[in-house]
C-alpha cells in the first residue's frame, strides 16, 4: 500500500487535499504531520504523526518509508505579527523536508507555493520557469517574500541534490473550509473597496479544484516544474 505524507493537513488547502486524496486514491495510506489532533476527517486510512514542520527530527520521522509527499505547511497572514516566524515556517519548514527526502530519494514531492511569487510585476508580461523573481515587487509582503525564498531552495534541492520535486502556484483560494478566513477575508476587503484590482488579476479558484489539481501536479509534474508558468 501506497503511503502518503501530507503537511499542512490542517489548512484550507489541506483538507481538501485529504477529502481529494481519500477519494482518488482508495489503496493508499495517508499520513498527516501535525501538531495537534488533525483535520477532524475520520479514516481508517489516515495516521497522525504529532510533530512541527520546524523539528528536523519530527520531519524525517514523517518522511520515512513515504512514496509521496505534500508539503502545504505554512502560515497565510496579510500582516503577519512575526514575520520571522512565517519566514521560518516556509522556508526552513521546506528545507526540513528536502533535507528528510534525502534519504529516502525514491519519493516525490509536490510543493505548495503561491502564484504571488510568480505572476506579479509592474508590466503584463508572459514568462516561464526561467523567468528571474519580481523580488523588488514583493519585498514588502512577508507572505510572498517567504514563499519565494521557499520556493528558491526547494529548486536548488532538485538542481544539487537531485530531489523529484513539482512545485504548484496557486491563486486565492475559495469554498467550504476556510476556517481561519484567510481568503475571504481577501474577497470582503475586496468588496469593501479596501484593496483594489485595477489590471484585472483577482483570479479566485475553488480550493477543491486546486486540490486536485496538486494531484495531478503529482501524477503528471516533471522535477522542478511549476505549474502553472510564470505569468505577470
């Protein structure tokens, strides 16, 4: 039996992807790394393995024996209140990770990052995988900011150490689930005129869609790819 490792259960995303991955993959063993009790999705299929994405230690023991990872972890605040804490989250969280898929190099990875690191810029522009980060547009969003350097060195694990990882980028996500709120709320400053979308981009997309689509970011991913291209 197939078993599969999945960060970040506990979020929107997440738990989408558990209700996904129960239903496409019947013959496999779903393997939850959190630091509380879980999603509350009941399985017979679904083991808890208490631990955080910043315990080395925990990690690896999550990894081991995995076919498949979904790392997801990650903190979603506008204006988060310790942006070194996101900072670490996202991107020692995924260096743990890289650094457990090491020894067990037959697993692959689908990374979750965001289309905020990809698809902006101060002109419309149609660019791939090679295409450099709009770091100067980001630099003042922490969120972003973290996930792009996240994203940087999940791919300097598949140039140098040969990691099988496929990194997804998607957009704001909506539909049942979003306890913490944290893409409605982007749609209620939207509504109220608080934010502005003057070119168009507010591109929402049903969280149940995305979670599928990781998915098939699983199935169908080349190392390194993202999905989708670099658009901004």
């Amino acid at each position: 039996m197939k078993t599969i490792l999945i960060t970040g259960s506990t979020g929107f995303l997440g738990k989408h992807l558990v209700d996904e991955l129960l239903a496409s993959e019947p013959d496999a063993r779903l393997r939850l790394l959190c630091r509380g009790d879980g999603p509350g999705i009941e399985s017979e299929r679904i083991e808890i393995v208490q631990g955080d994405i910043l315990d080395r230690a925990a990690v690896e023991r999550a990894v081991e024996g995995v076919d498949e990872i979904y790392h997801l972890a990650g903190l979603v605040e506008r204006t988060p209140a310790d942006p070194w804490r996101m900072f670490n989250v996202h991107v020692e969280g995924t260096r743990n990770v890289c650094e457990a898929m090491r020894a067990n190099p037959h697993v692959k990875a689908v990374f979750a990052s965001t289309s905020g690191v990809c698809a902006v810029g101060r002109e419309p522009a149609e660019l791939d995988e090679t295409a450099p980060y709009a770091q100067d547009v980001v630099w003042d969003w922490p969120y972003y900011t973290s996930k792009m350097y996240a994203e940087k060195l999940a791919l300097w694990y598949v140039q140098h150490r040969k990691l099988n990882i496929v990194h997804v980028n998607p957009s704001l996500l909506l539909g049942p689930g979003d306890d913490w709120r944290s893409s409605t709320r982007d749609v209620e400053m939207f509504l109220e005129g608080q934010i502005a979308d003057p070119a168009g981009r507010f591109e929402p997309g049903r969280c149940s869609r995305r979670a599928r689509g990781c998915v098939l970011a699983m199935q169908k991913g080349g190392d390194g790819a993202a999905l989708p291209a670099r658009r901004r």
